[in-house]
C-alpha cells in the first residue's frame, strides 16, 4: 500500500533527540505525568510562565537540532511521487519555523500546539487529512512516542513508531516500525 500523506512528529523524529526532559520537569516542578496535559490545568500566569519555559528548552535547542540520516532524501523521494508531507508536533510555531529555516525542509502544513487541540488528541491528524481530501487509509502517522501512535489510531490512520536506541518502545502499540528513513521509505512506498 503505497499512502498519498505522510504526518510526522519532529522532535526524536525528524531530529535525533537533544531535549533533556527530565531537567524540563525538575524546572516545571513536574516530576510525572503529561506535562501539557498539566501546564494547561494551571491558572493563567502560572500556564503563560510554565510555557514559556517549554518554549526556552525548544528555541535554546534548536542551533544543536540535527535530522535523522536520511530525512532529507525521504523527503524528496516523497515528493516525487506525490506523497504530501505535514508535521504534527507539540511544540511552538516559533521553534517550528526555527527548524524548517535551518533545514530547509518543505512541508505541505505543519500544526504546532498553538493549534485547538493537541497530541493525543485525534482532531489535528483529521484536521490535516480534511485539508488534504485523504481518506484515513491513505494516511500514516511517524513518530517516536505513544502520543503520535494513539493520535493516528484515533482518527483511523496508519501509524508507524520510529525507534531511537536507547529510548522507550511503543512499537507493539503501532501498526508499523522503522528505525532509519530508508525502513520508512519502504513503509511508505510499497
């Protein structure tokens, strides 16, 4: 099945992970949990301040920010062929505009967290697909978290897990697997 779109996280997805996480919850006072999903239940200054701290981890890191091998040439391949091409992440607009400058990638849309709803939410992969006048079978989703897989199964497309050594698995929870752009490729393509 060859698909006709192709959604993909960035962050550990089209990049090779940099954000220490860890020390973003030690200075969110976040030990565990979403921490969108808990920035958002804070009152107002208090979310405005927690974001802005989000978003300092995102900018600061997007100089060091490096692609996957093989990105680039995925990119054009799908291109070639037609596949139309969005990013679905949960940072900011700014740090997105950031990453797609210095990379000089082209995307069809991208939809950041200043869009209505967030990952794992299903309503921004329905929102791209709606733009696009894909049906859910003609559509994937890439990432390399559970929120990226359990969004796609909500709105009924395909999902493949990208894996970074050394990080946490969910490939059981996605339909497909790859850990390189070529593995992908052949997902994709075939």
């Amino acid at each position: 099945m060859a698909f006709k779109g192709v959604i993909f996280d960035m962050d550990g997805t089209l990049t090779v992970p940099i954000i220490d996480f860890q020390k973003m919850r030690d200075d969110l006072g976040i030990p565990s949990g979403d921490i969108a999903k808990i920035l958002n239940s804070w009152p107002e200054a208090e979310r405005r301040r927690g974001w802005e701290i989000v978003e300092e981890y995102e900018c600061s890191l997007a100089e060091q920010n490096r692609l996957h091998p093989g990105v680039v040439e995925a990119f054009e391949k799908f291109e070639e062929q037609g596949i139309r091409i969005a990013i679905l992440t949960r940072n900011s607009s700014r740090s997105v505009e950031m990453f797609l400058k210095k990379f000089g990638l082209k995307v069809d849309m991208y939809l950041s967290r200043d869009f209505e709803y967030i990952k794992p939410a299903p309503e921004p992969v329905l929102h791209i697909i709606e733009k696009w006048g894909f049906k859910p079978e003609e559509c994937i989703i890439v990432g390399d978290y559970i929120h990226d897989i359990d969004c796609g199964k909500a709105a009924g497309i395909f999902t493949c897990f990208f894996r970074n050594d050394g990080h946490e698995s969910f490939e059981e929870h996605a339909h497909f697997c790859a850990g390189t752009y070529q593995e992908l490729e052949r997902i994709v393509l075939s």
